[in-house]
C-alpha cells in the first residue's frame, strides 16, 4: 500500500470516507456528551453513558464501516497508519474530519441545550484525587484494550462478517467506559476530548487525552499485527 497517495485526492470513495468520518464524529461526540448532561430526575449515569458510548460507536461503525473502516479517533488513525491498514494521506484527512466533527458535536450540543443543564458538556478531566501519571496509565491501558479489539474484530483472518464486528468493537467502548470515568472520564480519543473542551474552553490537563491514547494505541496495534494477528499464523505446508 503506497503511504502517500495523491490520486485518491481525486477518487470520490476517499471524499466519502472523510465525509464519513466527519459526520459520525460528529454524532458520536453529540451523543456521548449529551449523556452526562444534568437533567432532572435522571440517574444511573455511569451505566447511561456507558452504554450510550458502546452502542453509538456500534452503530456508527456498521454505518460507515465500509466507507472508511468506521474509526472516528484519531488514535486508531495512527494504529491504523502504523500497520499498514490506511496511508498517511487518509490518516491526515481523517484526523482533520474527527476533530472538525468533534467541535461541531459539542458546539450543537451546547447550542440545543438550555444553560441550567449543560454542566460541563462532558468535559473529559481526571478525578481530583488521580494524579497524572495515573491518569495518563489510565488512558493509554484503556486505549490499548480498544484497539486489540478493534484489530481482533478486524482481522481477516478470522473471517468475521456483519454485526458482530462493530458489536465487540461496542461492547469494548462499553465496558472501558463503564471502568474509565470514575478515573478520567474515559476519552480514549483525542477528537471526544478535543470538541467539548474547546466549547467550553476547559482544559484541566487535557494532555493527557493526548499523550495517553496515542501509545496506547500503537502498542495495541503492534502487539496484534506481530503476535496475535490469525492471518499470519497461518501454517505453511512442509
């Protein structure tokens, strides 16, 4: 696979791609964040957003899974750059829609939602007794864990086909979820954290949702390609 290939500037599947990407960033960050706002009479919010988080993102990515793998994180875009699976130029592009989408969730979001409710518009930050070495730890274990799946349910040589892949990947995002907010809010994607932090103009050591993910999710990916990859360890007749 060539990594920087102009000609698919040209190719109207690379503009769905992106287009996709931007559109289901877009969605996943609306949701995700409209699950923590302070409504009244709600309760059980670490289940609600658990769960909202999981099914969106399975959702989204049995959507837009053909067009451009349905990956909505920037995160997975370099452990999908770094194993070969997309080129540089749709990492970058795709970097740039998530991130667009991103701001865009929040900034409807913040629009649509009366002021007494908004709170924090699901500002990812670490709990006040964490410190950032653990936060970080947090971050880039969950990461990991996202993309082992992610690359598990992806691999062609386990010959998966329909729901059940963007399903694992969705139960994954639920239970990271349902172990990471007490600890940071789980984000595990740069482009979640990004969106509702830059509306709200909070940043209480937003580094780590960057710095966290990003090794999280090379390591993830190298330890799947080169270890636990089923379509290289096919065995080779003698």
């Amino acid at each position: 696979m060539p990594v920087f290939d102009t000609l698919a500037l040209r190719k109207r599947e690379f503009w769905s791609a992106v287009g996709g990407e931007f559109i289901a960033t877009t969605i996943f960050v609306f949701m995700v964040c409209a699950s923590t706002l302070n409504w009244e009479n709600t309760s059980c919010a670490l289940l609600r957003i658990s769960l909202t988080a999981g099914m969106t993102i399975a959702s989204l990515a049995l959507t837009i899974g053909h067009l451009s793998g349905g990956l909505m994180n920037p995160a997975v875009n370099i452990a999908f750059l770094v194993s070969q699976r997309i080129t540089l130029i749709e990492a970058a592009f795709f970097t740039v829609a998530q991130f667009c989408g991103g701001i865009l969730g929040a900034a409807l979001l913040y629009g649509l939602t009366p002021w007494m409710v908004r709170g924090g518009l699901g500002v990812t930050a670490p709990a006040h007794n964490l410190n950032n070495a653990q936060a970080f730890g947090i971050e880039l274990l969950l990461t990991f864990v996202l993309v082992l799946t992610i690359f598990g349910a992806t691999d062609r040589g386990k010959n998966h086909h329909g729901y059940e892949i963007p399903l694992s990947i969705g139960t994954c995002v639920l239970i990271c979820h349902m172990v990471g907010i007490p600890f940071t809010g789980c984000s595990m994607n740069p482009a979640r954290s990004f969106g509702p932090a830059l509306i709200m103009n909070s940043w209480k050591q937003h580094w780590v949702y960057w710095v966290g993910p990003i090794p999280g999710a090379i390591m993830g990916a190298l330890l799947y390609e080169h270890v636990f990859s089923a379509s290289k360890m096919a065995v080779t007749p003698a």
